[in-house]
C-alpha cells in the first residue's frame, strides 16, 4: 500500500476490498478493514467507484447495502429535480 503522502491507487484499493471479502465472517476485522477502504476510496475517487467496489465484491447483502440504496436514491432525486428544472425553462 502507499506511504503517508501518496494516494493509494484505486486498484490498490479494490484488491484490498477485494483480498478482505474473502475472509467475511472468518476473520475477526475484516468488515473494519473494508469499511475503511471504502472510505479511502470515497476520499480519493468518489462515491461512485465505492459502488463498484461494493457491486465487484458481492457485498450489498453483507452489510453494504445501504450505501447502494442511499447511492441510487439520491441520483434518482437529483434527475427529478433536473427535469423538473429543464420543465420550467
């Protein structure tokens, strides 16, 4: 992984997400452990790939599912309220 003053890459990111899925309910930690790589990623890549990441690895039903719905909630708002704004023009 990166040093204090490099950002990690995103694949970085996704083999880390990717290497701790695995070991769910196995290993003690490994739900922190993703928790803050998802967190990583949002900081540095958006929200957007923490969907993908969350989508890659299966884990919308393994706690993470929130995040899809909350996601998809809003940009299903912010193009109501686009449209809504187009309608008016």
């Amino acid at each position: 992984m990166a040093t204090d003053k490099e950002i990690p890459t995103l694949e970085e990111l996704f083999d880390k997400v990717e290497e701790q899925a695995e070991w769910l309910d196995i290993k003690p930690y490994s739900h922190n452990i993703i928790g803050l790589t998802l967190q990583m990623i949002d900081d540095y890549y958006g929200k957007h790939e923490v969907i993908n990441a969350i989508y890659d690895n299966d884990l919308e039903d393994k706690g993470w599912g929130h995040i899809v719905k909350d996601y998809e909630e809003k940009q299903k708002n912010t193009k109501t309220i686009t449209i809504n704004l187009q309608n008016k023009m």
